[in-house]
C-alpha cells in the first residue's frame, strides 16, 4: 500500500486531518489571519513532532519559533531530520 505525495488545501480545524498525524507524504494547508492565530491554533492540538514557517520576515519567524511547541522548528524549509540531534516532539509526538 503506497500513499502518493498530496496536498489537501481548505483544511478546517475542525476536520480528522487536521487533528490526527498522518504516516505519510501528506500535508494540510490551513489559513489564518494573524500570526498568533497561527500559533495558538498549531499549539492547540495533540501532536508536536515537527512544525514550519516560510516568511520572508526573519523577526516573524524568530517568533514562531520561540512560541511554537514542537520538537523541530523549521523556518524556510521543511522538516528531514539529523542523525546528530535527539530526534523526539512534544506532546503525543
């Protein structure tokens, strides 16, 4: 059983992939307003593996990643590990 890379756009809070870890190539686009609405909603669930930001704004992304609960932050980029750091998250990640 192979799951193709998707991307699920006009994902709402409220839906099953926005709440549960998927085991797979896939990612859920959710939009918000204001940066804290962003950080507050991403905070709010149960997982914190791994979480991002693409901003040109260096002092949003320095924000993001001081406030957000998850084991790696990565800013402009996308999350693919490193056999020389502890590999854990927060949470039930």
């Amino acid at each position: 059983f192979l799951v193709q890379p998707s991307v699920f756009s006009y994902v709402l809070d409220q839906m099953r992939i926005a709440k549960e870890e998927t085991f797979g190539p896939v990612m859920q686009l959710l939009k918000f307003i204001t940066l804290e609405e962003a950080i507050d909603r991403s905070n709010a669930t149960a997982y914190g593996l791994a979480a991002g930001i693409v901003t040109k704004k260096m002092n949003t992304a320095a924000i993001y990643a001081q406030q957000e609960r998850a084991g790696t932050v990565c800013v402009n980029c996308f999350f693919a590990g490193s056999a020389h750091v502890p590999f854990g998250g927060f949470k039930m990640s």
